[in-house]
C-alpha cells in the first residue's frame, strides 16, 4: 500500500470519527435541553433564510458559464496546437 493512500486512510477515518463524536454530542444536547435546541434551530433557520444564497449561486453559475466559452477556445486552440506540431 503507497504511503499517500495510507495517509488519506487514516485521514478519512479520522473525519468519520470526529462526525460521529459531533453527532453523540449534538443529540445529547438536544435530549438535554430540547427547548434550547429548537431556539437555536429556529435562529440558525431564520439567518440562512436571510442569506442571499439563491443570487450568490446564480451569480456563481452565470460567471462560470461567462468564463467557460473562452476556457473552451483556449483548451481547443491547445489541441490544435498539439496535433499540428506531432504531424
């Protein structure tokens, strides 16, 4: 096994255990203080809501889309450049 792949392993493993850590914690809370949670639920959903996240991800996509037509002219223009020096 490559060194890498090790690494990443135990780097994966040691994601899920932390997630299973926060997630015994996070339900505990919530057994304990149901009341408090709910608050918390209820705020963290109004701020969210609040979040321009629809025109964030518009904008995102138009200026991905925007910029994908000159990326694709240059990687084709590349291409091209390739197969006319191998010939």
């Amino acid at each position: 096994m490559e060194p890498n792949t090790d690494i990443a392993q135990r780097g994966v493993r040691y994601a899920q255990d932390q997630f299973s850590e926060v997630m015994t914690q996070t339900e505990e809370f919530v057994r304990e203080k149901p009341t408090q949670s709910l608050l918390i639920a209820l705020a963290a959903g109004f701020v969210l809501n609040r979040l321009p996240i629809g025109r964030l991800l518009g904008a995102i996509t138009r200026l991905l889309l925007f910029a994908l037509k000159p990326a694709l002219l240059v990687y084709g223009a590349t291409k091209v450049y390739e197969v006319m020096h191998e010939e």
